[in-house]
C-alpha cells in the first residue's frame, strides 16, 4: 500500500468511473466528469484536504480509497467544523474478497486520526454495508429524494 500523489489522479479518477458504472450511477455524472474530478483532487491535494491510498500489483493500482477533509453545511456550525469523508474506495473485481477495502479504509481512518478528526462519514452501497458496520459505522437517518 503507498500514498497516491498528483500522478496518480488519472488513475483514480478512471477507477472512480467504474465503481460509478458498476453500481449504475454513470447517467448521472456530468459530461466533464473525467476533467472536473482530475481538476477538483489536484486542488484538495495541494490544499491537504485530500488523500488516496493505493494497492497495486505488477506496476497496476488495483485498489484505492479516499479520504476527504470536508466542512460543510451543518457541520461548519459545529464545534468540530471539519468531518472526514470516505470516498472512491474501490477493488478491481479480480482482487475482490482479499480484505484490500478494509485495510485501505483502515489507512483512511489512521489518516483522518492524525488530522484529529472525530467524525467520519461515507456513503456505502448495499453490498459495502457489511464492511462498513464491522469496522464500527454505523447507519444514520439520512434521507433522499429524486426528482
């Protein structure tokens, strides 16, 4: 596992592409998405609000997850304003069920203690539910509706 730098965004950004298609949420991206996320995490990453945690084998990532400082609407009228988000954690189907999303949102978790952050979301897809709740999340009563 290494830290992701700026020359690794490509390839994140393609592998957050996939997970996007995979749970079949392409049709909503933007049509610059590829651009606009390769632009948006080269500023988080110069700004230290953002990092990448990386698995590769034979020179290729294969897995990855993200850790993102956030202060937004509610939370910046809290106490602790910041919040660490979880994103972009994805495994390529051959490298699933070898533990890679749990050690590397591990790492995410490590990363947000140093930052001293206490409070960490994410969003978690049906089949991520299981992981999430082992390693001690816990489900909210966020609401949504599609219009």
């Amino acid at each position: 596992m290494r830290n992701a730098t700026l020359l690794d965004i490509p390839a994140i950004t393609l592998l957050k592409l996939k997970m996007f298609q995979e749970v079949g949420m392409e049709h909503k991206l933007r049509v610059d998405f590829i651009q606009e996320v390769e632009n948006t995490y080269k500023l988080l990453y110069e700004t230290g609000k953002a990092q990448h945690f990386l698995i590769e084998q034979n020179n290729e990532i294969i897995a990855c997850a993200g850790a993102f400082i956030k202060e937004d609407i509610p939370y910046c009228f809290y106490k602790d304003v910041q919040y660490g988000f979880i994103g972009d954690v994805y495994v390529e189907p051959h490298y699933r069920k070898r533990g890679y999303a749990r050690e590397l949102t591990n790492e995410v978790l490590n990363w947000f203690s140093e930052k001293e952050l206490k409070t960490i979301r994410l969003l978690a897809s049906p089949n991520a539910r299981k992981l999430y709740k082992s390693i001690g999340f816990k489900e909210t009563d966020d609401m949504i509706l599609h219009r």
